[in-house]
C-alpha cells in the first residue's frame, strides 16, 4: 500500500472514531434526558447518527481504491519483431527494395572458386557502380557461405545467390545453409538452374515447365524464404517464350508472388533466337527487351559481350534496358584464364577496357 493512502485511511478512521464517540453520547444524554431537555437531546442524536455517515462513506471508497496486499499487474508482452523486408519483384524487370523505393539491378556474375577473395570480388563490382553481385558459389562450405554474404553487405550489393555449380538445390536449401542466408534476405535473390537443361526443341514443353517451377518454389517457399527466387530458362538459359507465355501461371502459385525470370541474351544470329519466336540478330534481341519490360512478370536478363554466336551487341541492349527500366546482369567479372567477357584483370582490380566502358555507363546510370 502506497503512504498516502495509508495516512488517508488513517485519518477515515479517526474521523469515523470522532463520529461514534459523538453518536455514544448523545445515545447517553437521550437516556437521562427529562421532559424538558428531550427534544434538544433527541435532535443531538439525529445529528450524530447523520455525522457517522459520511466518515462511514469515505472509509469504504478508500478501501475500494486501494490496492492492499495484491500483487502488482505483469508488463504487457513485447511488441513482435517487425516483418523483414525483403526485395520485392516488380513487372516489366524493376524491383522495390524493403523500403519500397523502386529500383533496377545493374548486376555482375562471377566465379566463387574456394580461392577467391570474397572481399574483392565485391568491392571489384562496386567500383564499376554494379549494384548487385550473382557468385557461382562453389562447395557447400558454410563458413564461407556466411563470409560471402557478409563480404556482400559490407560492400552495399544485392546477393543474387547462384549454387549451380555448388550443390544446386540441395545445398541451397539444407539447413544449414537457410539458417545463413535467412540473415541477409532482405537483399537476396535465390537463383536456381539458370541454364536448365530442358529444350524446346528436344521436347520440354511450357507445360512441363509451368510444373516443374510451381513444384520448385514450393520446395524453396517451404522454408520460409519471402524473397524473390530466380527461376531459369530452358535452352541452356536462352529460352525466354516459356516465361513470356506461362511465366504468370508459375507467379500465381507463389504464396509471396515474388518471383523473377531469367534469360542469357547471349544471341548473335543463332537459332536460340528462332525458337523462341524472335528475329535473328539486333533486331530480335531488341523485340525480345521490349517484350520482356511489357511483361506481368519480372526479367532479370543476362548479357555477354562475345558468345559462341561471336559479338551479342551488348552496348546496344544496355542502351535500350536503361530506357526501359529493365533489369539485367553481366557475365562475367573476371575467368580465371582470361576471356573478352572479363570486366577486371585476375587482379581483381584492374579494369578491362570493356570493364571501363561499362563502369562509365553504370556510374551514368540512376538506379
């Protein structure tokens, strides 16, 4: 009981004392009173039985307000945790990051062998002003798992996560490996089989595929990933019609609708082009850009300078993605035994001159 109301209920009661010792004698007077005192002491009576009153009254509304020997209330519960933010897939190619500010990915793949420095990797990539970094992680190793994703926030990217050459799903999706790149979602990107082996020529239909990715995010979704997922094309990659067609039927079945589709632009004049429904050489690649930033879903492309097909016009499709807010990556940092792909030496510093030209255009860039 707090002390103030301690000194309250002490001085009720002596009011209420003073009120019964008033009440007492003038029960006394009234019963030796005479004939000619009897009124006067019967009026002092009605007054002390109306004096005990009102002490009477406050006692009981101090004791209800008072809290006497109660155990004070528990603390409310602490608020949850608020939800973490993740990226969020835009149609068209944009993305929204966990802020929501719209954004466009200017990316930069690369080899992630065991000897590779993880640091200047992504600080390579952030010096040609990428703003995001999809590693070919190698090995199903954790320790460097986590040091990547660290190396990847430290440097301010987003972590297009790649283990196709590191274990596939499997390793992706095993415990131990959801527990780390559960802590960096809100700039992840799960990849999965960007080059999927199916072709359209060989047979794998659109239909096989809408199943084999609603099945796939499902596995990924199961554990609790709300981050986008990347999800291939067939033809090695290059088949973009079964996203354009069907992709939304795979976006519908994802309980977070937070999906991305890919395709390697890596088309001269080639059949690729063909079987996906587009003319041959610039003029195909262009139709398919607008197309896919048209698109209800999501294009995260991949570009190449030279290919099997020779010179992929990349400069002319970096243009044209810049104008439609559309997505798209590079390939590659740097190969181990060199290649007219490379944007730095195997230094991991020094800049090819096609690492310079795209360095000046991504650093022109708002995104």
């Amino acid at each position: 009981m707090k002390s103030t109301e301690k000194a309250a209920l002490v001085a009720a009661f002596s009011a209420l004392d003073a009120a019964d010792a008033a009440l007492l004698s003038s029960t006394r007077a009234l019963g030796v009173s005479t004939p000619a005192t009897f009124s006067a002491a019967h009026a002092d009576l009605t007054r002390a039985v109306s004096g005990v009153g009102k002490p009477l009254t406050a006692l009981g509304a101090l004791i209800d307000a008072s809290v006497v020997d109660a155990d004070p209330p528990p603390p409310p519960p602490p608020p949850p945790p608020p939800p973490v933010g993740v990226l969020r897939a835009l149609p068209g190619g944009k993305f929204a990051d966990a802020a929501g500010k719209a954004k466009v990915l200017r990316g930069v793949e690369s080899w992630a062998f065991g000897s590779t420095d993880l640091v200047k990797m992504c600080a390579a990539v952030k010096t040609l002003g990428a703003n995001a970094v999809s590693p070919l992680f190698m090995g199903t190793d954790l320790t460097r798992l986590k040091a990547l994703c660290e190396a990847v926030k430290s440097a301010g990217l987003v972590l297009c996560f790649n283990p196709d050459q590191g274990g596939q799903l499997g390793f992706m999706l095993s415990d131990g490996a959801v527990a780390v790149l559960k802590q960096y979602e809100s700039t992840l990107v799960l990849n999965y089989d960007t080059e999927l082996s199916g072709t359209q020529d060989g047979g794998y239909s659109a239909s096989q595929w809408v199943s084999d990715m609603k099945a796939l995010v499902a596995q990924v979704r199961a554990k609790g990933f709300k981050c986008p997922i990347r999800i291939g094309s067939p033809n090695a990659g290059r088949a973009p019609r079964y996203a354009l067609d069907r992709g939304a039927e795979v976006l519908a079945a994802d309980p977070e609708h937070n999906l991305v589709f890919a395709c390697q632009v890596y088309w001269g004049t080639s059949y690729y082009q063909g079987l996906a429904g587009f003319g041959n050489g610039a003029a195909g690649r262009a139709a398919f850009l607008a197309a896919a930033a048209a698109s209800p879903v999501c294009f995260l492309v991949g570009f190449d300078a030279t290919d099997d097909v020779g010179d992929t016009g990349e400069p002319a499709m970096c243009d044209q993605c810049q104008a439609l807010g559309l997505s798209y990556q590079h390939w590659e940092l740097a190969d181990p035994d060199g290649s007219d792909d490379d944007l730095v030496q195997g230094d991991l510093a020094t800049l090819t001159t096609l690492g310079r030209s795209l360095q000046a255009r991504w650093r022109a860039e708002s995104h």
